[in-house]
C-alpha cells in the first residue's frame, strides 16, 4: 500500500497533468484567407467557408480586388448587410490583409502606407475584426538596416497607437525580408505595444531559413495572435505550392508546437491563387485543407 507522501506526490502529478491538458485547445479553429479563390465574389466566399467547416474568414481581397476599404461590400450602406450574412452562417471575419509595408524611410511613401494601414483598422473596427496584418517588408540595401529596423518599430507603435480605442490589433506578418526571427523577436520586444503582434507564417520563414518551427515558436510564442498555413515542395530549385501533406514542409512540427503552446486563434489556409494560378483551385484545395487539417494538428 502506498504511503501518504507517494499518495500525495502522485496526486499533485494528476493535478498537473489535469492542469496542462485544461489549458490546451481542444477544437482548432479554421479560417482561410480569400488570397485563394480571387474570382469568388463575397458570397461564394460565405457558402464555401461554411459547407467546408471553416468558422473564419481572412479577406485579402474581394473578386481580385485589394484596396478593402473601398469595397462597394463594406460601404456604409452596406456593411450591415455584409454583417449579417456571415454572421447568419456562424462565420466571423477574422483578419483583414493589407499591403501596408512598414519598411520605408522616405516620409511621402511612408505617409502613404501608414494612412492605408489606419483605413483597415477603422474597417476592421467597424466589421467587429479582431486583427489586420501589415507587411514588414524589405530590408532595402540602399537603407542601413538598423534604420530600416527602426523604422518598423517606430511605424508599429503609431499604428498601435492609432488602434487602442478601436479593439483591434495590428499583426506584423513574417514576410519578405524580415523572417529571421532573432530579428522579429527584436522588432516585437522593442515595440513593446499591447495592439500589435505577429501573423507567424512559418512557412516564408522555414523556406529560407530552415529554422525549425518548434524553435522559432518557443522565441516568438508571447506575440503570436494568427497563423498563415501552407505547404509545398521546397527544391535547391524551387518552391512549388501543394495540398497539406503534399509537401516537404514541417507542417507538422509548426502546428504541433502552437498546439503545445495553449495557441487559441485560428489556423488560416492561405492559399496563394492570386499569386500562382497554376496551383489547385479553391474548390479542391479548401475542403482538402478542412478535411485534413486534423491528421497533422493531432
């Protein structure tokens, strides 16, 4: 018979376990950014999300058209309407993707894309959107790179700044250049802004820098709000865009480690159809990521 310290000693390791298992997510929540299916009007894009289990929407674009605030869907005379259909079928609006590129040190271009990024943070207000996503996005080698790097910074606390009173956050994709992710942590720590964060997609930074995910994951955990998702054949060659599991990536490990980590925002298929036409279409490749996202997220 065990005596009353083994007892208690094993206890308090069910606590612990019980304790661990509480805090991660048990349903993983799927979006898909509209990047894939760009001659899909709005409501296409509603009906597919919603026959193919996703529970999210990424728009980054309308039809093939980008510049989101000036869409005719989320006018003022219509934005209720746009509302009420995605929420009639369960879905939410998730994040909004804007060319914003934080990287300029020119005054006029970065004037420009700092007003375009305000645009989409008062839309994303307005559509109840937790999240809009800006670019880094080069590392110009006309520009110092420490300024460079400053001139993210500076340009994310003032987008920060802008969205404290609106109850969104503006996400800085790991993209272009800036995937290192020694230099995305000193961007985050430096920026120290409770309205921004990352979109990790772990994809553009693994392709280039062969970090391994589960490693890149345990630096920028803290600052993480969204995923971009994606898999492909990845040559001395070439990069060649496939189906989930069709691919060398480490998807796997990615979504393993964000699963580890307690992560409870959304998986987001991007799909990069306005990009690479030649890849599948969004009718093969949405359902195939819903239908088997689980086999690698379990």
């Amino acid at each position: 018979m065990k005596n009353r310290r083994e007892f208690l000693k094993q206890g308090a390791g069910f606590i612990g376990l019980s304790a661990l298992d509480f805090n991660k997510p048990t349903k993983a929540l799927l979006s898909f950014s509209t990047l894939g299916c760009p001659a899909w009007n709005f409501s296409q894009v509603l009906q597919h999300a919603s026959e193919n289990n996703y529970s999210g929407i990424e728009i980054r674009g309308i039809k093939g058209d980008l510049d989101l605030p000036s869409n005719p869907i989320f006018s003022s005379s219509q934005i209720a309407s746009t509302l009420r259909q995605t929420a009639d079928l369960n879905l939410k609006i998730v994040n909004l993707g804007s060319s914003a590129n934080m990287h300029f040190l020119d005054s006029q271009k970065r004037k420009s894309n700092l007003d375009e990024a305000k645009k989409y943070i008062e839309l994303a207000s307005r559509l109840s959107c937790p999240f809009i996503r800006v670019f880094p996005n080069d590392l110009p080698k006309d520009q110092p790179e420490k300024e460079t790097v400053h001139a993210i910074i500076q340009a994310l606390i003032e987008l920060g700044d802008f969205a404290k009173s609106s109850g969104v956050k503006v996400l800085l994709e790991s993209h272009g250049k800036v995937i290192k992710s020694d230099m995305l942590l000193q961007i985050m720590q430096e920026t120290n802004h409770a309205h921004v964060g990352l979109v990790w997609d772990f994809f553009n930074m693994w392709s280039i820098t062969k970090e391994p995910p589960a490693q890149v994951h345990a630096q920028l955990k803290k600052y993480i709000f969204h995923t971009h998702i994606k898999d492909a054949i990845v040559s001395d060659k070439e990069e060649k865009y496939t189906l989930l599991g069709q691919g060398n990536a480490p998807v796997k490990e990615a979504l393993h480690a964000l699963k580890k980590g307690g992560y409870s925002g959304y998986y987001s298929f991007e799909w990069e159809k306005l990009w690479h036409p030649e890849i599948q279409e969004p009718e093969i490749a949405l359902p195939h990521f819903s239908k088997n996202f689980s086999k690698f997220w379990n």
